[in-house]
C-alpha cells in the first residue's frame, strides 16, 4: 500500500470562507500548469539539474555499484565500533535524526536489544553548546568510536569546532593513526574539508576516508545522498528506501496537477496563503516516530519559501537558465513551519490551533499499522480492551473534526505503516511539493542566502581571513546597538 493524502477539509465545502473553492483552483490553474512545465523541464535536463540545485530529484536512481560501496562500509562500521559520532549541521543533522526515529525503534541507544549488534548513534557538531559534547565525549570510549563528519565547505562554524574537538579527543587515546577512525562526507573537488581529506591520504591512505556530496544537492535535499551511510550502519534497507522514494516519484512527476499528490499539496496551501492569509504550516504526525521528520520539514520548507526576493530567470541563447534575485521585486513571504506531534501537542498548541488566530493550515499524518502496540487491560472502563494505536488514530480524527468544526483547514497524510518503503516516499513527496511551490512563488527555492548573515557576522569577529570587503564594511557601518535603559 502507499501514501494516500486526503484534503478533504482544505475546501470551502468543508470549512467554509477559509477553504479553497473551485473558482480559487480555477483561476490559479494556468499559472500552476506553466510552472509543472517549467519544473518538469528542469528535472529532464541532467546539466539544469546540477547548475540549479535540483539534482536531489534523481537520487533515488543513484548508481547500484556505488549504494553497495556505501552498505559495504556502514556495516564494516557497525561490526566494528560501540558508538558512531555523526558531526553536522542543517540537513546534515536533521535528516539523520530524522530517519533513525523513524526506523529504528525508541530507545535505540539505550537498548542492546535494540540495535540488533549496531553501535550507539549520537549527532553532535549541530550547536555550539559546550555541554553536550563534552558530556558525551567524558562518557564513551574513543577507543571504541567512529566519527562521521559531514560538510560540504568544512568551514561551518559548529561543526569545524567540533571535528578539532573530536579529533583532539581521539588523539589522545588512539595515537597517529586516529585519522583512520574518521569518515567525510563532502565535496569531492573543493573546500578545506576536501583538502583536509586529500592531505591525510596523502599521509595514510587509510585516515579520513571520504564519501561525495553529489553535485546540486542542497543540505535540507540530501538525505538520500549524505544520509545513506547513516542507513547503512543502522541497518536500514537502502533499496527499499529507494523504491519507497521512485513510487513517489512516479506519481509526483505525472503531468495531470489534480493526479498528482505533491503538485496538489502545494497548490492548495498557496491558495491559502495568498487568498486565505494562512501563514503558519503545522505538521502534526500523530506518531511519536515521526516527530523528527517534522522537524526535518521545518528546515525544508523555511529554508526553501523564506525568501526576500523573487527570481528572475535569465536563459541564454542555447536554452541555458541562470536564476537571480529579482531586486525590483520584493516577495519577503514564506509560509512559517511549525513542528508538533500528536497526541503530545493536544494538550499544547492544539487551544491555540482550534480558537486562536485562524492563520494556520494543520497537515496531520495518520499512521494505520504501528510496529508494535498495546491493549489495554480491565473490563469496567471505556479504555479496556483498547489498544494505544487504536486510540491514536481516534485521537487524530478527533483533532481533525475539532478543527474542520471550528472552519479550520486541515489535511492528512495517510501512512500504511512507518518503513523504509514508505518514509522514502514520505520525504520525497515533501521534497517535489515544497520545489512545487517555489516555482508557484516564482522564487529559488534552493538556495538560503539569508542563513550567511549570522555566518558572516561571527566569521567578521573571529578575524576570518579572506572576508569579502562589503560584508565587513556592512557590518561595521552598522553595529548592533544596545541602550542601557532597555535592559532590566
């Protein structure tokens, strides 16, 4: 069985003034059917795909050869070491973390049972609090520890301090030849991760082995790039991953807009956006498993739709597009993300979704099978005899009358059970819906350039070498201000 999504409460049959009508579809259509052409182009031409980003959508389809390479080495991995340190950031972190909740089973880490002879996974090198590297560091045995690292530059602040902690650690207890205890996953041409990793080979070919960032990837798109050796020590089926990932992408490339789930998903909600004023996104699985994959869907919609500027595409004389910020045109939307999960938020967030301010569009995902469950025991209560998931599903179709009854738009993903199969369907699903929707915005939904501002705020600071001279000029000419009298 697959995915199924149903947006019966995303119209105005269902929720009144504050849902899509037909005239609303209609009038949006010409412009929804250029841009799944446009799209469409895009994804067929192998060169545009790399020069502007969307490579991501033919990863499922990655070289056999290679995804053995990468299965061969995570259980090389797994048999070897106790515990993995993934180091990384953004898509780098939130993928991973993503995906081990939901195919691994709670309690992974603290269970031998569990991990079926797999080592401990923990992520750091995503912040840059003091407190949870050193406390992981001062509780695990180096000797008994594999590093991961992930970058593409190698120059992203949290996660280069925390590979020189890292490797400072692993020196100590290993020796010279604690390079051969460290993996990068990065860009296989350029940046000081990638010479770094040159260098150590040169020395011992052994140290810093390295697997590519593939070519018009971007971070919150590559879960099936850099992801992929993650799966590999934990024991995920990669292929099924990948048929889970090629059955969406079958149906999320048909040409048909009201045959295709992700064109439609991203349809309806800019429809809402645009005529409905709702700005806010919340997605709500009701399964604990999922929550990380909702925050996960946080980075990839905010990242993506958040952006100052919309794009004005130059194509050259042999059909070449190049796309740039539009700087006459100020867009400065995006829909907000809000991560939530079900049946905890209930009791949260839920007030505020059912009567507060109706600016928000609740996309639910139901699971129909869990991997275990629960009966409840007893005769003389209205719980005996139920079981947990039973329950679960219950309570989301309960939120989602308690919101279509107060006109609240809503909508759900149907979930089979959460597999490999069906979490590779999952996020490549959201993948095309969120490319789906810049092209609506007609913005460039691959690139992030307002995450460099605190970048280079930090690197002005540290006195990093080589800083453009506007941006140190614009940092200058306006520091951050602060009164004594606004601070209590």
């Amino acid at each position: 069985m697959s995915l199924k999504f149903d947006f019966n409460n995303l119209f105005s049959s269902s929720v009144g003034e504050h849902g899509v009508s037909q005239e609303d579809i209609n009038e949006i259509l010409p412009e929804a059917q250029k841009a799944a052409s446009h799209l469409k182009k895009i994804i067929s031409n192998p060169k545009a795909r790399v020069k502007l980003n969307l490579e991501w959508a033919k990863l499922p389809e990655q070289d056999r050869a290679d995804i053995e390479q990468i299965q061969k080495t995570g259980c090389e991995i797994s048999k070897k070491y106790e515990n993995v340190i993934f180091l990384g950031i953004g898509g780098s972190y939130l993928g991973l973390k993503a995906a081990q909740d939901a195919l691994c089973l709670p309690y992974y880490n603290e269970f031998k049972s569990l991990r079926k002879k797999s080592p401990r996974i923990y992520f750091e090198g995503n912040n840059l609090d003091p407190d949870t590297l050193k406390t992981l560091l001062k509780n695990i045995n180096p000797k008994k520890t594999f590093v991961v690292v992930i970058s593409k530059s190698g120059e992203t602040t949290e996660t280069k301090a925390a590979l020189m902690i890292v490797e400072t650690w692993l020196k100590a207890a290993i020796g010279v030849k604690y390079g051969r205890r460290i993996l990068a996953i990065t860009d296989p041409q350029a940046g000081s991760l990638h010479k770094r990793v040159v260098a150590e080979q040169k020395k011992d070919p052994l140290a810093f082995r390295s697997f590519p960032l593939l070519k018009g990837v971007g971070g919150r798109f590559s879960e099936f790039n850099m992801g992929l050796l993650h799966l590999a020590i934990i024991g995920v089926n990669i292929n099924e991953l990948f048929c889970g990932a090629k059955e969406m992408s079958a149906r999320c490339t048909r040409d048909d807009i009201f045959k295709n789930p992700a064109y439609m998903y991203a349809l309806l909600h800019v429809i809402l956006y645009r005529k409905k004023a709702k700005s806010l996104a919340v997605l709500m699985p009701f399964s604990q498993s999922l929550k990380s994959t909702a925050d996960w869907y946080v980075q990839l919609l905010a990242e993506s739709l958040g952006k100052k500027y919309h794009r004005n595409i130059l194509v050259s004389a042999d059909g070449d597009e190049e796309w740039l910020n539009d700087w006459d045109k100020i867009f400065a939307k995006g829909r907000t993300p809000i991560s939530a999960a079900g049946t905890n938020d209930l009791h949260s967030i839920q007030q505020n979704n059912v009567e507060g301010e109706n600016n928000k569009v609740v996309t639910f995902i139901r699971v129909e099978n869990f991997k275990t469950d629960l009966k409840i025991p007893g005769k003389n209560d209205l719980l005996s005899g139920k079981s947990f998931s039973q329950l679960m599903r219950l309570a989301q179709e309960a939120t989602e009358w308690a919101l279509a009854g107060e006109n609240r738009p809503n909508c759900t993903i149907i979930m089979p059970e959460i597999s490999a199969f069906n979490w590779g369907a999952l996020l490549f699903f959201f993948e095309m819906a969120t490319a789906f929707e810049g092209e609506l915005q007609n913005i460039n939904a691959f690139d992030q350039p307002g995450v460099e501002g605190y970048k280079n705020y930090m690197y002005y600071k540290l006195g990093k070498p080589g800083l453009a001279k506007e941006i140190a000029s614009e940092i200058e000419n306006s520091p951050l201000v602060k009164k004594a009298e606004y601070i209590y």
